[in-house]
C-alpha cells in the first residue's frame, strides 16, 4: 500500500456555505468516507475526476460543472484528485533537466480556491513521488479510486493517462469501472472560438504578456494570491512602498513589469503597478516574488497594516519584461516610469 499521511487542511468557503474539505494522501482520502486513520465523515464515496488543474482553466471549469452534476444525481459528494508537485516537475528533477518542468500558472493555494468557488465539495491532495510514480494501472486502480477514495463515477479528459510509464488509459479504466462497478466517463476538449482551451495554451498566453488571452482562457483575469510578507524594506527607500507575496515555484508562468489590481486591503480595488520575478537588479537567489507599489492606499489603513493580510493581485496588463539595472538609481527611475504608464493605462479606462 502507498504510505501517506492522514491530514485535513482547514475547510475552504464553499459557494453554499459549506467548506470544502481538503485532504493530504491516501489515507486522507479514506477518512473523507469515514474509513482509514482518524475518520472525518460518512460519505459514502464519491464522484471523482483526476487531473493537475494548474490554472482551473474553463475547460477545467466545465468539467467540473459536470462532475457537480453527476455527484448530485448520485447523491455523492464532488471530489478532485489532483497532485503536488506537478508529475512533469517529478520527472524532469529526476532526469537532472528542470527546463523541462512546466511554468506554474498557480500557486496550490489558488488551484484550490478556485476549485472551491467551481462548487468541488472535496479536494485530495497527492505528493506526486517515486512510490506513485512507480504505481501500476491496476493498482492506482485498487489502492486510489477503490480502496481510498470508492469513487462511484470517474470522470477524466480525453488525453488522460495513469500509472506507471503512463500504462493505464481510457480503455482500462472503462474495463475496471465494469468490472468494480463505478462509471466512468471522458470529456472531449473544450474550445473558445475553434480554440482547445489547456493548461498549456494558457501558459503561452502569460508568456507572451497577453493578459486579454489568458482572461479569455482562464475565464476570469489572471491574479495572485498570499499573505503579505515583510521583504528588504528597498522599496520605501526608492520612495515606492511595496506589497510583498512569494510565488512558491522556481518558474511562474508569468513574469515582468504589470499594471494590476490589488483585492482584500479595502472596499473597493485598489490600481497598482507589479514585479513579478527574480528582482535580477538587487538579488542573485532565484527566489520569485510578487511585488505591488499601490497608487492608492485606503484610508484608515496604517502603512504597515497590509502585513500579514490575504490579498489577490489581478495582473491586467503587461508593460515589459523584468529588466537588469546597473544601479539603484536607474531601478528608481524605472520603477518610476512604471508607476507613470500604469497610471496613465488607468486614466485611458475611466
């Protein structure tokens, strides 16, 4: 059996006031059931799809809509089985090649909110490692949809593969759910305008700064979220304040100089200008971090109290590429002109 932790993340709002539970491992997955180690509930399986959902694109969306449905017409709750870190992450460490690793469109924290908001009652959580990567079809099968999670109705895209070397396809699955008796079911590609809408096509979109392409895609505009972190202070002594979020992954699929709204500090949107990056001009880590300078700030805030909040950056608009400065003094005057076009591409809006 594939040893794994027994952990429930705090419920996350759910759109009808319920939270949706969030579970860490296999045996997680079974106390969603009432089975395995410290038992969470009585459900009595589940409808189930299984996929890495970076972006929850509206390709994703539709097909979790559908799952919503299918688990209401079984009386089951709704489940996603998705995975951390990504599988192409996995390999391409261990093949020594980290280029080959996909850009991150998302951060855990915002897959699975916007898996809460598309109305997903449960989220399982697996550590994509060499014991799953080594996993056979027949039994992820056993160990994961039966055994852990009991699925009833499995729903899965139409270029989905599992288990080990990517053995397991359709075909297979349809065979098990026969013969275990759950349903199983594909979806063909979504499409915007002749357009698959995927993952991929989303990171094109970021990559290429086109914010309008990627909203289209992801249904909704691109953002950010975290809790506000203290950082070098270097902000204030340029003369420009600075929100501070860490992007927990090496390679964000998004990256530059953009005009943006920060969400959660007031009662209205505040318009920004943001780095989102390796800061090459003052730092040789690698460490990628949002950082916001605000252009409004809301009153009865003090100029410290952002820190520590959860707030959600909107990345609308692409200004240019993340730049190298010989000193501070031309990162100021970057930061600058920054600030002038960002404010300027909000005044051509009102």
């Amino acid at each position: 059996m594939l040893a794994s932790r027994a952990r429930q993340r705090p419920g996350w709002p759910h759109r009808d006031n319920r939270p949706m539970r969030v579970f860490r491992g296999l045996e997680g997955a079974a106390a969603m059931h009432g089975g395995g180690v410290g038992a969470q509930g009585a459900a009595a399986g589940c409808a189930v799809t299984i996929g890495n959902f970076d972006g929850v694109h509206r390709g994703h969306q539709a097909m979790l809509a559908l799952l919503n449905s299918e688990a209401r017409h079984r009386g089951v709750p709704s489940c996603v089985l998705t995975f951390e870190p990504h599988p192409r992450d996995y390999f391409a460490r261990l093949a020594g090649q980290p280029a080959l690793a996909p850009a991150r469109i998302a951060t855990l924290r915002d897959k699975l909110s916007e898996l809460q908001r598309c109305g997903v009652q449960q989220a399982v959580v697996l550590r994509f490692d060499a014991r799953l990567a080594a996993l056979s079809p027949d039994d992820f099968i056993h160990q994961v949809l039966l055994r852990s999670l009991r699925a009833r109705y499995v729903l899965v895209g139409d270029d989905f593969r599992f288990g080990a070397r990517r053995a397991g396809d359709y075909a297979m699955l349809d065979a098990a759910g026969d013969a275990h008796g759950f349903d199983v079911a594909r979806m063909l590609s979504y499409e915007v305008h002749g357009l698959r809408v995927s993952s991929s096509a989303v990171r094109e979109a970021l990559a290429a700064g086109d914010m309008p392409r990627a909203a289209a895609l992801l249904g909704r505009p691109y953002a950010i979220s975290g809790h506000v972190v203290h950082g070098r202070k270097l902000g204030r002594t340029l003369g420009f304040r600075t929100l501070n979020l860490r992007f927990g992954h090496a390679k964000p699929a998004a990256m530059g100089i953009f005009v943006v709204e920060v969400h959660g500090l007031g009662s209205r949107p505040l318009p920004g200008v943001a780095s989102l990056g390796v800061r090459p001009t003052v730092e040789d880590a690698g460490r990628v971090l949002l950082e916001t300078h605000c252009l409004d700030w809301p009153a009865g805030l003090p100029p410290e109290g952002a820190y520590g909040k959860l707030v959600s950056v909107r990345l609308l608009h692409k200004l240019h590429d993340e730049r190298k400065y010989a000193s501070l003094d031309e990162l100021q005057a970057a930061i600058g002109q920054d600030t002038a076009d960002a404010q300027a591409w909000f005044a051509a809006r009102r």
